[in-house]
C-alpha cells in the first residue's frame, strides 16, 4: 500500500529532563538520513532520548550484546532455508491477508543527553554536535551499517560525516 507521507514515519520523544534536546532539529536530521539511506516511507523509527537511570536499565539485560546492537529489525524478505517456516505472516486460515496496511518497524534509537554531553566535554565538541552524531549512528546501524571490521568503521563513519555535514549545510 503507498504511503500517505512523503518520508518514513518517525516517533521521537525526550523523556528526561536533565539536558535540554532540541527534538525538532534531531527529527530533521533523521529523516535526513532515512531519506539519504532510502529507507522505505512504510517504515517507522523510534527516536528517545532517556534518561541515565532508563539507559542503564536498557544497557543492562542479561544479554551480552551491546545495547546498540539490540534493536528490532524489520524480517528479511528473503526467507531461506529455516526462515518463518511455519509463520508465513498472515492471520489465520481463511483470512484476509492485510500486513500491507502495516508498517514495518526499522528499531528504536535511544540516546541519554546527560551522558552525551560528557562525551561532548571530554571530546571538546558541543553538545549538539554529540547529539547529532549519536542520532546517526544508530539510524545507520539500524539501517545495516557496522563497526565490527576496519572497512566497516572507515564506510560508517564516511557516510556519518557526510550526512552530519549536508545536515549542517542545510542548518544555514
């Protein structure tokens, strides 16, 4: 089904209180980078900024996966050997299949503005700054992009300075 918006659905929120946040200006940026990325408009994301207490608890399940690494992903359309075998994604026997009418979740990026900010004084950037790279990181995570290799890391961070400097561009 066509989407009624020109961009992917974003859901962005500041839940803490201790850093002012400029919801407006993260939002612009990442719909910047969902379009630069060519991100699907039936796509949604989640943009929180929490506090430390909601980051610590997030960063800290059981799992030994780094909490950035944790997001919700859409499925992979391609449904090889092992893959939602018996889930085919419908409703039920006889029933009408409308999952075009849903959009598929890209993940949530969550990001502590207190604990950013002393990231920002210990790396002598702004704040803002900080901020903004933060929200791009976790949309190109989301978006498959990773750190795990040096090649990796040198497209990563390639493609974070491009988008952060069109962004700033666009801010004058």
């Amino acid at each position: 089904m066509p989407s009624d918006t020109d961009h992917p659905t974003l859901h962005a929120t500041d839940e803490q209180n201790a850093v002012a946040v400029d919801l407006d200006r993260y939002v612009r940026l990442a719909r910047l980078v969902l379009a630069r990325e060519g991100v699907p408009n039936e796509v949604e994301l989640s943009l929180l900024f929490v506090d430390e207490d909601t980051i610590a608890r997030t960063t800290s399940s059981s799992s030994t996966t780094p909490a950035h690494r944790r997001a919700r992903l859409p499925i992979d359309e391609d449904f090889g050997p092992g893959g939602r075998q018996p889930d085919t994604g419908g409703h039920g026997p006889g029933s009408v299949d409308d999952t075009d009418d849903i959009p598929t979740l890209l993940g949530d990026v969550m990001i502590c503005p207190s604990y950013a900010a002393r990231e920002a004084a210990s790396r002598d950037v702004t704040l803002e700054s900080e901020l903004s790279l933060l929200v791009v990181h976790g949309i190109l995570h989301l978006a498959g992009y990773d750190h795990a290799e040096p090649d990796e890391t040198a497209r990563m961070q390639a493609q974070e300075r491009a988008l952060l400097a069109e962004f700033e561009s666009q801010q004058r």
